[in-house]
C-alpha cells in the first residue's frame, strides 16, 4: 500500500483492507426473511482508525465499556514475516482480545482489489482472506469498495465482472460456511452510460443466496436515494446496515449530472458527517423497513469525528439503543 493509497483511505474514509471475526453462517434470502429482532448494537472499528494504531488493546476496552456488543474490523495488512496483522495484533491476539472484553465480530472488511479488478481476478487474494476468517470464525467478508485504481471510471462491464467475480468468491466462501459481501459507497449510485446504476448491477446479477450486501445509509442518503424503499426494490439483500448521519448543514447529493463525472476525491473532501440522531437522517423510517432489508447486524459508523471519539460513539450508540432498537 503506497503513500498515495493511504492518503486517499483516510481521506475518503474507506477503510479497506482487513480481516474479521464472527460465528453461524446465515442466509440473507429474499421477500421471505424472518422478521428481525435486533438487540445489539455494533461499531465499524475504522471509526477509532487512529485510537486503534496508538493502542488498540485500549480502544477495544473503551468500546465494550460504552455498551457495544461487536465490532466490524478492518486494516489487515501482511508484516515483514508474512504474517497478518491489525494495528499491530496478531490474529490470535485480536481474537482473544475481544473475547476479554465481550466482543463479538460478525462481520469484516478486506482487500479484495486483486479479486475484483477486470484482467485480474485472483482468486488466491480472496482464499488467503477466507482462510483467516475460518480461522477466527467469521460469517461476513465483505469487500468495502471496487478497486481503487478504478473507482472514477467504474463502467457497466466493470460492475459485471465484479458481479461474477462476487458469485464466485460466495461459492468459495461457503465451502468454508462463509458469505461474501459488498459495502457500498456513493459511486456505485452514479448512472452509467448505459443507464444503469452500479448497485443494482451488483445485486441484480448475483446469487442472493451466496451473495449479501451491506448497505451504507448514510452514503445511500448523501445520493439521493430513498434507503427504506431501496429495500423494496431488492428486498432480503441488506442483513448489514453501517449506520452514521449527515451534517444538518451539507445534505447536498452527490450523484446526478453535476456530480456523475467530478473525481470522487473532489466530491469526498467536502462532505462532513454527525453523531447518529443529531444529524437529518430519518433512521427511524429506514428501520421500520429492516425485515424486508434482512437486516441482522446494524453497525454505528463515523468516517470524520470533530469531537472525542469516544463521546461520539457513545452519543451514536445511546441514539441506536434508545431509540432504533427499543
């Protein structure tokens, strides 16, 4: 990963490359998903990025003091060794510190460039990945973001071979009672020459027993697109939700003529975000759609804090407590 690489992560807030933890390996099927009866509350830990580099052992121990019951990790990287690492944790020692502190992890996100990327399509890039999730008892993989090098000139055959490539990475991950993911972002709301929009490429054309998708509310949100009826149209394919709000005072869309062609970096850099309840987002009418999504797991996200980070979470966590899972 390359100095340019890293700044446009922590710029965008994308957290990709990772590895994760999680038990049950569920089936995300359609109109008929049982109705969901969501207790837990959960936090996509690229949110404490920074806290988790200087002291990740900390930081987890504040997350569970809070109230969260599990996390969705994220940064996996190879050491000099080979050996994978996250902020500087073994897989076992990340492991047993969730277990320390009460912490479940159902989900994950991981690097699946090399997999997803037209010419390419490595499949040992995702067998490596699928190994360290049997490892930790994971059920989700889920591929945050297409690859980077292709995020501004994403095309309808683009979205297809990722759609195939993410049936075939199913097919693989349940041989190991794993399920593949996608994680949206607002580019994949942007219409296509043909028409098209690159979610619905992806769901349309992927098996929705082997294939399951998290969808960002807030980055639906910030494209214009009504999430509660975005359930209807693909219902039983979301049974992850990242949950985080939008600045009051910049709920300008990003996706439409003005928007479809400008550089993501440029459209990233002035977006702002809130603590979950204190922003415009309606998620008490989004969640009233959760068992038509398939919702399971619902993860508090935040991908600029201007405040502590841990009274940010905290204020996100009581607002999804108190109010959306009541």
């Amino acid at each position: 990963m390359n100095f340019n690489r890293r700044t446009f992560l922590k710029q965008a807030g994308l957290g990709v490359a990772a590895a994760y933890v999680t038990p049950s390996f569920l089936s995300c099927n359609s109109a008929q998903s049982p109705k969901t009866t969501l207790t837990e509350v959960g936090l996509q830990l690229y949110t404490l990025r920074d806290q988790l580099a200087d002291d990740a052992a900390s930081t987890l121990a504040r997350v569970a003091e809070i109230g969260y019951n599990h996390v969705e990790t994220f940064g996996a990287e190879a050491d000099a060794s080979g050996q994978i690492q996250f902020w500087g944790l073994g897989v076992r020692d990340l492991s047993a510190l969730l277990q320390e502190n009460g912490l479940k992890s159902y989900s994950g996100h991981y690097d699946l460039s090399e997999f997803l990327t037209s010419g390419d399509g490595n499949e040992e890039a995702l067998k490596a990945y699928l190994d360290i999730a049997a490892e930790l008892g994971q059920t989700y993989v889920i591929a945050p973001i297409p690859p980077l090098l292709l995020i501004d000139k994403m095309t309808a055959d683009n979205y297809q071979f990722m759609a195939d490539q993410l049936n075939k990475g199913g097919a693989l991950a349940a041989k190991s009672g794993l399920k593949i993911g996608y994680h949206n972002h607002f580019w994949e709301f942007r219409t296509l020459t043909d028409g098209n929009k690159g979610l619905d490429i992806l769901i349309n054309h992927t098996d929705k027993d082997l294939v399951a998708f998290e969808l960002d509310l807030f980055w639906s949100e910030k494209s214009g697109t009504d999430s509660a009826a975005y359930f209807e149209t693909h219902p039983g394919r979301f049974p992850l939700w990242h949950i985080k709000d939008m600045d009051k005072s910049n709920t300008t869309k990003v996706t439409g003529p003005d928007y479809d062609e400008k550089p993501v970096m440029e459209i990233v850099s002035a977006i702002s975000y809130a603590e979950v309840g204190t922003g415009s987002i309606d998620f008490k009418k989004i969640m009233a759609e959760k068992d038509t999504a398939g919702l399971q797991y619902a993860f508090v996200e935040q991908d600029v804090i201007t405040i502590d980070p841990y009274e940010s979470i905290a204020k996100s966590y009581n607002y999804v407590k108190t109010e959306l899972l009541k």
